[in-house]
C-alpha cells in the first residue's frame, strides 16, 4: 500500500512515517506534504491508499479537502490526525471517520492502518466527510473553540465563567475549576459573543455569564461575586446598564 502524510509540522510528519515504517509493514511507500494544496497534488498523482490527514494547517484545514474533489470519486482512506479534544472526537465518532489523537499512540496506528485497508474498496468516504462537516457545524451550534497549544477545544457556552484580558490574551474560567489561556484578545471573544444574551461585558477586562453570578456587593464600589469566588468590579460607566439587565433578566 501506499500511504502520504499531510501536515504542516515538519516534526509530527517525521515522527507518523517513523511509526509506519516500523510498525505498518503493509505500508511500502510514504509520501509527505506539508499543506492541504500540496498534498491533493500528490494524491492526484501518486494515488495513495491511506491519507493521513492534519486538521490544522495555514490556509486549508484538512476538513477542507472535500473542496479538492468536488466532481471527482475518492478511492482513499481518510485518517485524520488530531489535538482535539473531547467534544470534536464525538463527531468523529458519529460520523464513522478514522482518527489519530496526537501525541499518536503505536497500537492506534496499527489499528487504524489495518482498518483502513480492509475498507479501500468502501465508497462512503464522500458521504462520512459531509457527515463529518454537518457534525462540526452542530458543534459550533452549542460550542466555542478555544484554541489552546495542543489544538482547539471545543466548550459549551454553559461551562464558561467568564473571561478575563491579560494583554493579548484571554483567560477563560470554566466550571470545571480550569483556566485556559487562549491567544486571542477579549474584543475577539466579546464580539463572537455578542448575540449571546446570557454574557456581559460589565468590565473593559472582564466579560461574564449571568449565570454564574452568586451575589452583587457594593463592597469597593458595585462588584460581581462569581460561583468561583471571583471578585469582578462593575464599571461606574455601566452600572446603570448593568441593574437593568439584572432587573430584566431575574
């Protein structure tokens, strides 16, 4: 069989043929190619049985390569090699797409490779890729993406706190107790939740979810009391704005 990795990290591409050169003798040839364009080139070329496909590259995410084969027929296996975390691995799963989890575990490998050969002649892949695209819109639905160091995580609105500014970043308090510091300053995230009625900016550093407010305290000046014990101060400027929302919303 013949297999090409597609991923921007010179790195992880070297360490994934390393492993199937040891462990997946069934795989005779490796090809590489370090972005989404480039790496179509060569499947319409080469031909390859198995794709090892990277989710996040600059320019074309892997979830992108449908876009490459619009009236063309796939006779590849897919398998995608991912730092997403728990929520995006549910829509893997429901859309019967193989998948990696970096770092890349040996008998996962094995597995899926195995797998993908058995299913070479299977002609669905066009079908699970449209249910894998569906199954991240509906993630989007419900779900914000953090884009942490090892990937992105996908949150629901309903496990956030509230989100503090530090410099160019955001730090994200979630329900869970964890904070994440996430490379996007808070006017990203203030604007993408803007039709979310249940968060407010009280603060020019902060930015909360109503719902997790656990008492108002005028203790220096108007302040918030979240359910983490998190003191956060209410703007002089919006504190007019700020009880009228509570007298509305509760």
């Amino acid at each position: 069989m013949k297999a090409i990795i597609i991923d921007d990290e010179k790195r992880a591409r070297r360490i994934l043929s390393t492993i199937i050169k040891e462990e997946c003798p069934e795989v005779k040839t490796i090809l590489e190619a370090e972005n989404l364009k480039d790496g179509v080139s060569i499947i319409k070329t080469e031909k390859p049985d198995i794709v090892f496909l990277d989710i996040e590259m600059p320019n074309h995410s892997g979830l992108q390569i449908l876009e490459f084969f619009k009236n063309e027929p796939i006779h590849f296996q897919i398998i995608f090699t991912t730092a997403y975390g728990h929520y995006a691995i549910e829509a893997f799963k429901l859309s019967a797409v193989d998948y990696l989890l970096k770092p890349i575990d040996i008998e996962e490998i094995k597995t899926a490779v195995s797998k993908a050969s058995n299913n070479i002649e299977e002609n669905f892949i066009k079908e699970k890729l449209i249910n894998l695209e569906r199954n991240f819109e509906q993630l989007a639905l419900n779900k914000i993406a953090l884009e942490v160091p090892k990937g992105i995580r996908f949150v629901s609105y309903e496990d956030i706190l509230f989100f503090e500014a530090d410099g160019a970043y955001t730090k994200v308090y979630l329900h869970n107790g964890k904070t994440e510091l996430i490379c996007k300053t808070l006017k990203h995230f203030t604007e993408q939740l803007s039709n979310k009625p249940l968060f407010y900016k009280p603060h020019r550093s902060f930015l909360i979810n109503l719902k997790y407010m656990n008492e108002i305290t005028k203790k220096d000046g108007l302040q918030v009391i979240m359910s983490n014990n998190k003191s956060i101060p209410i703007a002089r400027e919006r504190k007019e704005d700020f009880m009228e929302i509570i007298n509305r919303v509760f």
